[in-house]
C-alpha cells in the first residue's frame, strides 16, 4: 500500500469513528420534563464552554480563553459614521468568565433548532485596529492597538441544524449559527490615533466613546457574522464526531 494510500485509510478510519462526548460534559436526557431539560441544557452547555477555555484538543477546538479571530473589515457606510474599521489578529476575552445561559429549547422532531439565550459581564475585543473616515463630521484616522470592551453583554443564539445518517448513527450538523448582541455599555479604547499625537487622540478617545453606541452598530453586524463562523465551526467539531443520540439521549 503506498503512503498516500495508507494516510487515506487512516484519515477516513478517524473519522467515521464516533466518539464520546468528553467524559466531564453534562448530557440531558429528552425524557426530562421540557422545563428541567432546558435548565440542564442551561447547565451542560455552560460547563462545556467554561471547560472549552483551555481547548479540547481531541476535538480539533482551540482555546475559547482568548477566542482567536483572523480579522474584521467593515466598510464605511453613508450613515452618521462613514468610517471604514479594519481589525486584525483579533483577540477575544472573557467569553467564558462568568458566563450565563438560560432560556435553552432544543426542538429535534420539526424541524431542527436550538437557541438560547447568554450573559457575559465583560469581554474585551482587543485587536490591531486601523480607522479611516469621519465619525459626526469629525475625521478620525490611525492604526495601532484597540481595545473594545463589552459591558454586561446579552446575546441571542439560534442554532438552525439538520439531521443526517453516518454508520447507521443519527447526526447533527449545524447549518446556520445566528447570534445577536446587545450590550449594556461599550467601551472604545484606541491607541495611537492621528499616528500618536497625544494631545488630539485622547481628545477623539473621549468623543468615540460619547458615541459609543453609533460607532458599535457599525461594528456589530460584521462582529456577529464572524463570531457565527467561528461558532459554527466550533460546535459542528462536536456535533461532527458525537452522535445525536449521544448528546441529547432519548431516555
Ligand atoms: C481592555 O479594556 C478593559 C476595560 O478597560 C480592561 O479590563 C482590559 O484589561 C483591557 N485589555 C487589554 C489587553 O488592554
């Protein structure tokens, strides 16, 4: 057998292999009263994200604690903000510090939905920012390090899946991860904007965090799409190699 062959084979042993889930994850039985299913998923999914902040190598899912994102690019619009914001090496903190989870329905036999609802006291999108445009009419201009911070950040997630048949196994995949969010405060924080004049980027600081609120709509839409990719990914490395059975047991 040549090599190519042999890797081949090995590739798709490891794959059509279904495993467990890991041994600390919380499961919920389907035969649980709809309320305490929905309180134990709160649970499971809760442990199962705190216990991902370090990763879970066996599962191909890196750390959520920083959460690793390639880059955001937002072009500028024709609103009160025409600002293109480019952000790269995005880092993603405190998505697993503190989380709540709540509100969990998971409908499996019309169709195929889960969604949830989440509470995050703060995460920090720290990032390499580069901004160019005008915010109100002012013009804005740098690059260097950012820092946005969420306050008391509630999120939706709608988790649209569908079901499919491996090895004689059931399995979900998830098609579509919506999330939308929607923050108590932001915080904006620029370094080095006008390329370092001191006096002039404290000053802009200050105005781009009296309008906060505008500057993160911009932002929020591109956030939450690429925050979806990412999640999308991160629970179908589960749904993937776990059957639904195994995750969500009839009895
Ligand atoms: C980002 O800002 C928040 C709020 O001020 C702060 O707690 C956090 O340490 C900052 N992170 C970095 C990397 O500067």
């Amino acid at each position: 057998m040549s090599m190519i062959k042999f890797f081949f084979v090995v590739i798709s042993l490891t794959t059509v292999i279904a495993v467990d889930l890991p041994r600390n994850w919380k499961v919920c039985s389907r035969s649980l009263p709809e309320e305490e299913f929905s309180k134990c998923l709160d649970e499971a999914a809760r442990n199962a994200v705190v216990s991902l902040a370090r990763g879970l190598k066996s599962f191909k899912i890196l750390p959520l604690e920083p959460l690793l994102v390639n880059s955001v690019k937002i072009g500028g619009s024709q609103g009160s903000v025409s600002l293109r914001q480019e952000y790269r090496n995005i880092k993603l903190y405190g998505l697993t510090k503190n989380l709540e989870l709540y509100n969990h329905h998971l409908e499996l036999d019309n169709g195929c939905l889960l969604t949830s609802d989440s509470y995050n006291p703060q995460v920090d999108f720290v990032a390499d920012y580069k901004l160019d445009g005008k915010v109100l009419l002012l013009p804005v201009r740098g690059s260097g390090k950012s820092n946005i911070t969420m306050y008391g950040l509630k999120s939706h997630n709608e988790l649209a899946c569908e079901k499919y048949e491996k090895n004689g196994e059931t399995y979900l995949k998830i098609k579509k991860y919506s999330v939308t969010f929607d923050p108590e405060k932001v915080k904006l924080n620029f370094d080095n904007l006008f390329d370092g004049d001191k006096a002039i980027a404290t000053q802009l600081n200050t105005f781009m965090n009296e309008n906060a609120d505008l500057l993160f709509k911009e932002l929020q839409a591109p956030y939450e799409e690429t925050f979806s990719q990412v999640f999308t990914k991160l629970s179908n490395e589960v749904f993937s190699r776990v059957p639904m059975n195994k995750i969500f047991p009839p009895n």
